[in-house]
C-alpha cells in the first residue's frame, strides 16, 4: 500500500522505514532525499487510513520522523498531488476525508481566533520578528530583510490605498496592530482598528501608548460585522481567511456600508487556483474554521454590491518567502517554545505547519491575493499603476 | 409614465419633448441639460414597453434625438440604472426584456463575428487609426494621442508577458493583425494569430507582407477551439466578448494545453462589476453573441484547470477614453460614412453605440480587465510588479 501511495505521488525520491520490521520501502530507480521513520503499525495504519490528519498528528508525537529536508519533503508530497493523474485518483480518497471548517458564526469565530491568535503574545514574539505582522511580507528584493519586507508591506497597501493624512482608516482584523500604527504613524491618518483577539489588542494597545498615538489609533475589540462607521479607506490583511465563504456577501455589505463614494479599499488574504477546504490537519490543529478562497470565491464579497475590483496581485513567493524566515527563527528558538508550553508535540506541530506553509506557497497549493477596489462610480482613480512603483 | 421613468432614475436633468403635441415632460426644479425629442405617438408607446431596445432603434432611425451632449445624456440615464433604489424597481422590468445572447457554437461564432467584423476593412480604416487596433487603449499619461495608445497598450501586455525573442506566441482572435505584428516587429517571437473574420485577416496578412514580418507572423484563419500548438504565451485581447460563458472551461482547456511549463498567458476583456447581459441593444444591433463576463466570471477560465492569475489590471477609464477618440474620429468622417453605406440610420447606430460605450466605461456599467496567468507549478515569475513600469 506504501508502494502504491508513492505510485499515485508519481514515485518521488522519498523512502518509508518502519522501524518495528526495518524494512524499507521506496520507488524502483530513485535515489531517495529524504526518509520517512514510522514507528510502530498502528502509525502507519493511520497513515494509510487518514493520511492528511495522522501524519501530522503522528509527526507532532514524534511517531514519524523525517530525515532530510522536512520543507522539501513537503513540497515533493504537494507536486505529487498536483500532478494530473494523482488528482484522478487520490481525489476521491480525500473527498471523503474533507471536512467542513467550523463555523464563523459570532460566537463561532471567537472560539476560532482564540485558539490561534491567543496562544501568547509572548510566544509569538519569539519568531514574527519586531513588527510582529503575521501576515505575508512584500521583498522588494531577494536581499530584503523579515523586518525590511513587513514594512515594504505595509507601505505597498498605503500606496495603492494612496491613504492621505485626512483619511480615515477602518481595518478589519488588525493583528498586533503594526498596520495601523504604520498608517497612522507614517501617514498621519485616522485609524479604527477591529480584532476579537484579546491577547493581540492588549499589546496593540500597548504599543499605541509607547509610540503616542493613541490620538490616531483605536483599537476596537468588536466583530467586523459590527463596523458602523464611515470611512474613506477599508483594508483588511490576513482576516478573511477567517471569515468563511458563508459571510462574504455580508463582508461586502459592510465595506459598502462604511467606504465613502471616492473610498479605496484592500483585501489581502491567503487563496487558491481553484476552490478547495484547507488542509485537514492545518483546519483541525492550527486554524479552526480557516478556508483559502479562490479568486472566484473572492468575488462574492464584491459582486453582490457592484463594488469595483481596480487590481489584484498574487504574491504566493512573498509568502514561501515570509515563512521561510518564521521558520528559521523558530527553530533556532525553539528550545525557548519547549521551555514555555513543556510541550515537544507542541514544538513539532509548529515546525510542520511552518514548514509546510512554505511547501504550500512554493508549490502553487496556496496563494496570496491582494485585491484593490472601490465603488463602482468612483472615477477618481490613478489612469496608470506606476503610482504604486514610483518613488 | 414618462415622469415615473424619470422618476426612477433619480430625476435627472433630461427632458423629453413630444413633438406630435408639443409637450415637455421635465422633472420639477431641475434645469435640463438635455432633451430627448419623440417624433410620434409608436416611437412614444415601444419606448415606454421596451425601453433599452427601443431607445436606439429609434435613436438610429432618427425618430428619436438628443439635443445636447449625446454622451452625457447616456451618462445620466446611466448613473440613474446605478441607483440602488433604480436597481430595485427597474431590475424586475429589465429581467423580462432580457434574452440570452446568440449562441457560440462553432458556426454561430462565424455569424456573430462575420456581421460586425466584416463590415468592411475601409470603413473601420476610417476611424480606428492607423494602428487598426479595436480594443481598449493604455494611455500613460492623459495627453496621449490614440495611436501612442494603442502602440502603449501592446507595449503594456508585452511586458506583462516578459516577451522574448525566442518565445512562441499564440494569439486567440487577433483583429486585424497589429499585436501579433508589434510582438514579431518589435520583439522579434514567433507568432500564431487565429481569427475567423476573412476580412480582418486578408487586411493582416497584407500587412504582413508589407513589414517583411511573414516569417515570424502566421495569420491563421480558425477557431481558438483549434488551437493545437505549443508555446510560451498565450494572449488573447478583445476576445473573450465573443466566447461566451458556456466556452468558458473549453478556453482553459485549449490554453492549458497550449501552454509550456514556464508559459505565460493575458486575456484581456470586457466586463462588468457582477454578472449581467449585454445591453439588449447593443448585442442585437451591434455585438451579436457578445457577453461582458464579470471578475467571478472569467475565473471559469483558469480554477477548472488549476492556472495561476499573477495580475488583475482594471483599465475601465483607458476605454472611456478610447472610445472618446473613436467617436471624434467617426464624427469628423460621418459624410464618409454615410457616403459607404448610403444609410442614414447606420450612421446613427454607430454614432449611438462608441457614444453609449463611453458612457457606460465612464459610469462603471462596464469594465476593462487584463488578466495575467501562469501554470499553478511556474516559479518563473517576478518577485515585484516593478518590471512592467521600470524603464
């Protein structure tokens, strides 16, 4: 059944040893990169029963254990998948592993976003790097910096907001806070910032004070379907992962509630080619109630209300990129992680969800969308883009 | 009746004059700006029972004029449509008058594209320019001639497309030849054009032959269903308004399997903010089979077979502003014209048409989208958009 399994991947240079016989088994002809040690039967039965959530979860507990390059392992798997003929016939397999994600009711998302976002700000410092935007960064160049590229993100969404010191700013799902400060501090605008995470308010706030600007920024602990105010720019990084298909259309009733006639909006979210859940075990252990959208899907925030999508940009690399760096620094804190939740399957799990996010973005499985839009009889728009590259 | 229509466009600065009787019908306190006379009581009565086909029927024959600006009339009764509170109370009449467009099977193609593209190499000639390029225009700057335009537009998509020397191009519906002539010419690739107008290729392949570009230009007449050969871009501009939602996933098909690994493809169409028909009028008169897809829409190209968009570019203004400079040309030439086809209501159909289309860009009723794609597994891309903008 392992054969067959890797027949179906299209035979990639990855061997399975069980530990418990010492057998190895591996495609005809290939010269094996990286080696997967399955414990024990019972690890592997899970594995050929329900591959997607038991080999995270047997990888969390440290029943399988990857020798090599755990990113390139990853990435090798998803190319697997992608490939034509895998789709055909392992498609069916996962249909009926597929799951719906939570639900993204009021009260549904809190619980959602409370068992990710609230795990501590202390341990997220360890590895978001100083700005602490969990979101995809934007690398100017290959040589960019985590904290370089964080900022060269924020500034690319103000410019192609062109946010003016008169605006007022509403964000939805503001993280730590650091887009908001950025808009406010770097641009003088007015910013309301919306987040049900708790733990992140807190140190949004904090910051606020240390950086005096309370004045520009408010921090508000309150839904995205309660925003009420106007506002000439809504920009919204990182939420809509969160907010579930079922509520884009209210989403859009929302932004069209709040922007005025001339405003300038940006969604920036994790997508996909085509629809598809998120991966089980990513749904399941990382981000309850969490679905990727593809582009089409996007658009049912957007049609119902006629709203304008002026440009869309896929920065699928900027995220491989951006992950790339979390992980390096996770690991190399990741005694600090251990020291803090005495959890090793806490460690791992962390590891495969990182490691697996860059194998995601570089293999095409997952995509960044930015999606700039406005009003549909907002003429006063920039003729050409170059506004968003000249300096 | 006349008043609860323009009632339910917001009352706007339009009068109509009945010229059987003398009367105006005006909304209160509102100083007209144009004036719609009505020759008689049958032009009246189909205006009031179908209004979107009627109005240019009539229009054409003369039974109806516009004293003012004919495009700023449209504009209103545009911006009027746009309400919401029009959207309600018209949605419900507008849905009875609505048909589905002209089929695009193969040969219902040829009759669609046959009567509005083979209306004669000469009479185009006389208002396109001499680029005889029929699509949107990309004007750098706002004081660009039409033919600076057209040469940035194709600019504009060959660097989208990073076109190389080496590269083959398949072009899907090439008009009368001028991409796939600047792309050869100034680019130096090899290119496929496919178009079923007789006309329009007879004019190409002339061209051709006059810039000694028949060794790297093969204009081919056939279906983009037809499309066997393999290359490194895919382009298609001004196109897909003729291949019909139904053709959607076949379009992807043919471009997934033109595609090489690292390909690159743009399409490049009109369409709309949400799902819609075609002006009735327009697709009877003017564009049979024709349909402006929305964003959501044209994602039925690429998710079914997995394909990448890098880049949406909304260019809604640059049509506007095309058509602007078509219509001057064709009022300057309208003795011509008339001289062509000795056909008075012709002349006033086509004067109604390049009008009602500036409006309906300028209003936002329709768009202008460049979509940039890849395969889902090409890492080949640039980091940044900057490359098309840098000089």
């Amino acid at each position: 059944m392992l054969r067959r399994l890797l027949s179906s991947l299209g035979d990639p240079p990855i061997e399975f040893q069980l530990e418990w016989s010492g057998e190895r088994i591996a495609p005809v002809a290939v010269a094996a990169t990286e080696r997967v040690r399955v414990a024990d039967r019972a690890t592997l039965r899970g594995l050929l029963t329900d591959t997607q959530i038991r080999f995270g979860d047997a990888y969390s507990t440290g029943q399988i254990e990857i020798e090599g390059d755990l990113v390139r392992f990853i990435e090798t798997v998803f190319q697997g998948l992608n490939r034509p003929s895998a789709r055909e016939t392992i498609a069916a397999r996962v249909a009926g592993w597929l799951h719906r994600p939570r639900r993204n009711s009021l009260s549904g998302s809190r619980d959602n976003i409370h068992r990710h976002y609230d795990l501590g700000n202390d341990f997220y410092s360890l590895w978001l790097g100083e700005t602490m935007a969990y979101t995809c960064a934007y690398y100017p160049n290959s040589a960019a910096t985590l904290e370089q590229a964080q900022v060269a993100k924020m500034e690319h969404v103000c410019r192609k907001l062109r946010i003016a010191a008169s605006d007022r700013v509403v964000e939805a799902g503001c993280g730590w806070g650091s887009l908001a400060l950025h808009i406010a501090g770097r641009h003088g605008a007015k910013v309301r910032a919306f987040n049900i995470s708790r733990e992140q308010l807190g140190f949004a706030r904090h910051r606020a004070r240390a950086l005096g600007l309370t004045h520009r920024v408010e921090f508000v602990e309150d839904d995205y379907r309660n925003i009420q105010e106007s506002a000439e720019v809504f920009v919204s990084v990182g939420m809509l992962e969160h907010v579930g298909l079922d509520h884009y259309p209210e989403l859009g009733r929302v932004i069209c509630r709040s922007l005025s006639n001339e405003g300038r909006g940006l969604i920036h979210s994790i997508g996909r080619n085509r629809p598809g859940l998120l991966h089980p075990w990513i749904e399941r252990r990382i981000f309850p109630g969490a679905y990727p959208p593809s582009l089409g899907e996007m658009m049912q925030i957007f049609e119902p209300w006629g709203l304008s999508v002026l440009d869309v940009e896929n920065l699928r690399l900027h995220y491989a990129r951006t992950c790339r760096h979390w992980l390096e620094r996770y690991d190399a804190v990741s005694d600090k992680v251990l020291a803090m939740f005495s959890d090793e399957s806490f460690v791992r799990t962390w590891r495969l969800y990182l490691a697996g996010s860059i194998a995601a973005f570089n293999t095409g499985s997952l995509q960044l969308f930015q999606v700039l839009f406005t009003k549909q009889d907002n003429n006063e728009i920039p003729l050409t883009r170059e506004y968003m590259y000249s300096n």
